[in-house]
C-alpha cells in the first residue's frame, strides 16, 4: 500500500503476486493510493485447503477494503484478477468507482492450452517436475529462445519462468490447483462475464490487451469491448499477456489518460434494479442472447392460481 489520494486497487493475475505490479506502482502512487494485495494462495498471503473461486476473491477484496476503511476504488485487474474485478463491480457496484480489465481472463472459453492441461488430474504430479533442473532449464531454454526470435510466446518468456518459479512448495501448488480449477477446465474457461457485460452500462471500463496475448488472446478483448457499453480498449501491439511490463510508459499514458477523462461511477438502487429488469438489449455476434432478469442457472416456477378468500371464507 502506498501513496495517497483516490484509491487504485491492483489485482495480479494467477500463480502471480503484487510485486507483478512493480513497473508502475510507484509512478500511481505519486496521486493515488494504491493497494496491491497477494490474493489468498498467492505470494506471501495464506494457502489454506479453502475456497478459491473468483466470488470468493471478490468476497476477499471486499472485507480487504473495508478493514482498510475504504469505501471505493477504481479496479485495476490483470488475467484472473480481471475476472474479479469484474465480479466485485457485480457483487458490489457500489463499491466500484471504474474496471480496468487487463488480459482479463473469464471472456470466454479459449485460453492457452497449458492452463487447459494444468487442469487435469494428473498436474499435481507434473507440476513439481518443472522445478527439476533437468526439466527447467531446458523449459527456460526453448523460452528464451522464442524470445530471441521475437515470437509471440517469446514476449511473456520471463514472466513465465518467474510463474513456475513462484511454485516453490507443495502448498503453493495446491493453491494455484484449486484456483486453476475454478476457472478453467480440460476445454477452456468455465465462467464468462459476457451475461453480465450490461450492468456496466455507466460504469468507465478500460480494457488493454496484448495484440500477441498467446495466454488469454486478444479477440476476448474485442469481445468484451463490443458487450461492454461504452467501454474503451487500446491493444498495445508488439506486447503479450504482460502489457505493463513490456510497455510501462504506455500502460502509465493510457491508464492516466482514462482516469483524468472519466467521472467515478454513479450507483442508485433504483437504476441497478432497472438494468437488472431490462437486461441487454442485444448480445454480441458470437453469443445467445441473455436471459432479461436473471442468470442462465436460475428460474422461477410458475406461480400458483392466486386464490382470494371471499368473506364467506370460499375462494374465488
């Protein structure tokens, strides 16, 4: 935590920790205050045998600011911490001054196909074996050198040795386990966002991707973009999942730029009940449309025949 002025809550992404947020936090932190928690299993925070869904961290992040006595923020998450974001502003709208989603995960269903084979059952027995050096330093080795050919892997090379890295015992990588697979199955993402884009109607949203994003590509950003009322994106090009690292300058201007043009989010009970009674008007192109009033799992059984007692007592 650091600095002063209106609060920035920087959420970092899974299997990575607030130092993540190092290139720019002490520039946002000459105006503002920042807050860059380690999520619960992640960094020097707790890893208990607990839940680790994206509700339950925006639960976290809820309890984080009011222990702190601090009533809003502009959010700013990165991969997973993106999908948070995004539930906390649905959990708690009046809570959310603005989202800034970065290579924000929960879109849709694509991701990297690692992520999709850390998923399965069999990951709690690999995952140790890329720490062996027989295993990690050939691993780093075809990084590095997709990074010399400037691919578009090779642009999130050393953030990638630094994930594996952060795994340094048995109960870091059950954390990141549990995490991974609340989110992500064998297929792909398992929760979207998309049927609730609408309620950000109102709400300043800023997205930035990676135009050679290989971990969460940059399509979902045009996705969320076209299902997110009024939202901006800027797609920073020659970067990968990592915009903030590759380009922190960049990252600083357009951030700065988005939060001295925008006004903090107005929130009324009155208006949130009217979108949540409205709902979108239109999907994006590539999905079905959404349910008016409520989320897909939900539904309301038909009402019984009112019945009205007459003053006889018979009903009528």
């Amino acid at each position: 935590m650091a600095g002063s002025g209106p609060v920035l809550l920087l959420i970092h992404g899974i299997g990575d920790d607030s130092s993540t947020w190092g290139p720019v936090l002490d520039d946002l932190a000459r105006d503002h205050t920042v807050l860059a928690p380690d999520l619960l299993g992640h960094g020097g925070s707790d890893k208990p045998r607990g839940d680790y869904s994206i509700g339950a961290y925006a639960n976290g992040m809820r309890d984080l600011l009011s222990v702190l006595d601090i009533d809003r923020a502009t959010l700013v998450g990165h991969s997973l911490g993106g999908g948070v974001a995004m539930q906390f502003a649905y959990q708690y709208p009046e809570r959310t001054e603005r989202l800034v989603l970065v290579g924000a995960g929960g879109v849709a269903q694509s991701v990297t196909p690692a992520l999709r084979a850390a998923s399965l059952p069999l990951a709690d027995l690999v995952l140790p074996m890329l720490r062996w050096p027989g295993v990690r330093f050939p691993t780093e080795l075809v990084l590095r050198t997709l990074q010399a050919l400037d691919t578009s892997l090779g642009r999130d090379a050393e953030d990638l040795v630094r994930l594996v890295d952060a795994l340094p015992d048995a109960t870091s990588r059950s954390a990141f386990l549990r995490t991974l697979r609340a989110v992500v199955d064998w297929r792909g993402q398992v929760v979207t966002m998309l049927d609730r884009c609408y309620l950000t109607a109102g709400m300043p949203t800023l997205l930035v991707w990676g135009a050679d994003d290989m971990v969460v590509p940059v399509e979902h950003g045009r996705t969320a973009h076209a299902a997110m009322p009024e939202s901006r994106l800027e797609v920073f090009e020659r970067a990968g999942h990592f915009p903030f690292h590759s380009h922190p300058q960049r990252f600083l201007t357009v951030l700065r730029e988005f939060l001295a043009t925008t006004e903090p989010a107005h929130w009324s009970p009155a208006e949130w009940r009217e979108l949540l009674r409205t709902g979108r008007e239109k999907a994006p192109d590539d999905e079905p449309p959404a349910p008016a009033a409520l989320p897909p799992a939900w539904s309301i059984p038909p009402a019984p025949a009112e019945t009205v007692a007459g003053r006889n007592g018979h009903a009528h």
